[in-house]
C-alpha cells in the first residue's frame, strides 16, 4: 500500500544511455518521483516494466526495434494500472494525437523544461490526461473531432502510420519490414493502401508527402 506521501515510482525507456542518466538525475532530485529502472530497446520495455512494476513509464516515441502505438496496447493489457507519458522530439500533432489513442496517458515534447516533465508524470499519475502545452490546443482540438469523416493522415490506420513513417525515412522495404516485424508482402500491401489512401502514384510521392507532413524519424 502506497502512501500520499511516497515518491512515484518510474522506469524511463529511451535508447540513448546520457538521455536516460540525465532525466534520472532530474527526477530524482524532484523528490516526488523516483526511477527504479530503465530500458534501452523497445524489447526491453516490457521486461523492465514486469520486473520493476513502475507507477509511470516515460517512453521515448522512436527507439529500435520499437513500435509505439503496438508498445503501448501490449502495455495497456499486460499491465492496466501502469500510467505511460511518451516523451518525444515530435512536434507533430498526429504522433500526440494517434499516441493518445493507442492508450497513452500523456505526450510531452523533449524541449520541454524539467518543471513542464516533472507536472506531466505527477498529471499522468493522478489519473488525467498530459499534453505537452506546445501542442496541446491542436491535439485536443483533432481529438474532440475524431469521430467525424476522415481523410488523409486522419484516415490512415496505427500501422499505416508506422509504415508510412518508416517508407517517408527513406527505409526500403525489406528494411521496412524488418523494423515492423511483418513480412515484405505485407509492407508492400500497406504502401499500396497508402497510395490509395493519400491518392498518390508513387513510392516517391510518399516518401516526398512523408517529409512535407513530418512524418519521419
């Protein structure tokens, strides 16, 4: 049983060692909150997360071998009371908004200050929903009209996204479908519906409306 009183328990996944070091030294020091593991890899997440049984996960949106949104469903359903904060370099609405709907409590952009992270795994804690200030009239705004006709990006699914991110990050598809973990027949299926759905006629053309959207890592 947790006391009011006690700091918040967090691991921090993110691939780059000096990135996770510094935010530990930051939380830590906040007196509140306390990081009792960290992963470097996608694949590590889940095992740190069991090992450790956080409160909160502060998550990196890009790391290997590493899908986001699939990272956080497995999360959401291994582990309901687990709170995930997503901490990214995207400033992108549809990353805060299509991570919000994979089940994320909260999207805090990188460039934030210490002050802005150390509110958001406190909010996230408590049970509401952080967005970084940034972005967060636009996100709030998509999210309240999500219900309506979609097209575009809006209309893409979670793995179309992803697969439309790796392809606009100038991945061939072999490499694609190594870093989704699906098979080449499958990735080429999906740029397919990509171009139909983006009504483009080539994989160039997707590459060029990935970068225009900033939808690349």
């Amino acid at each position: 049983m947790t006391s009011p009183l006690d700091p918040i328990r967090v691991v921090l996944a993110d691939d780059h060692a000096m990135v996770r070091e510094s935010l530990a030294r930051v939380l830590d020091a906040s007196g509140t909150i306390r990081v009792e593991g960290q992963a470097g890899t996608g694949r590590e997440i889940v095992p740190v997360v069991r090992e450790h049984q956080p409160q909160c996960l502060v998550m990196d949106y890009s790391m290997p071998d590493h899908d986001a949104s699939g990272v956080i469903r497995q999360l959401i359903e291994d582990f309901p009371l687990l709170r995930i904060l997503v901490l990214t370099v995207h400033e992108n609405v549809h990353y805060a908004v299509r991570t919000i709907q994979a089940g994320a409590h909260g999207y805090l952009i990188k460039s934030a200050a210490v002050d802005e992270l150390v509110e958001a795994i406190r909010t996230v804690h408590e049970g509401d929903v952080y967005i970084s200030r940034k972005i967060s009239a636009d996100v709030w705004s998509r999210l309240r009209h999500a219900g309506e006709r979609r097209n575009g990006l809006d209309a893409l699914s979670a793995r179309e996204f992803e697969v439309l991110r790796a392809i606009g990050s100038g991945l061939t598809i072999q490499h694609c479908a190594r870093r989704l973990e699906i098979s080449v027949s499958t990735v080429s299926t999906y740029r397919a519906r990509l171009l139909e759905k983006l009504n483009l006629a080539t994989t160039a053309e997707l590459i060029r409306f990935a970068i225009e959207n900033g939808i690349t890592e």
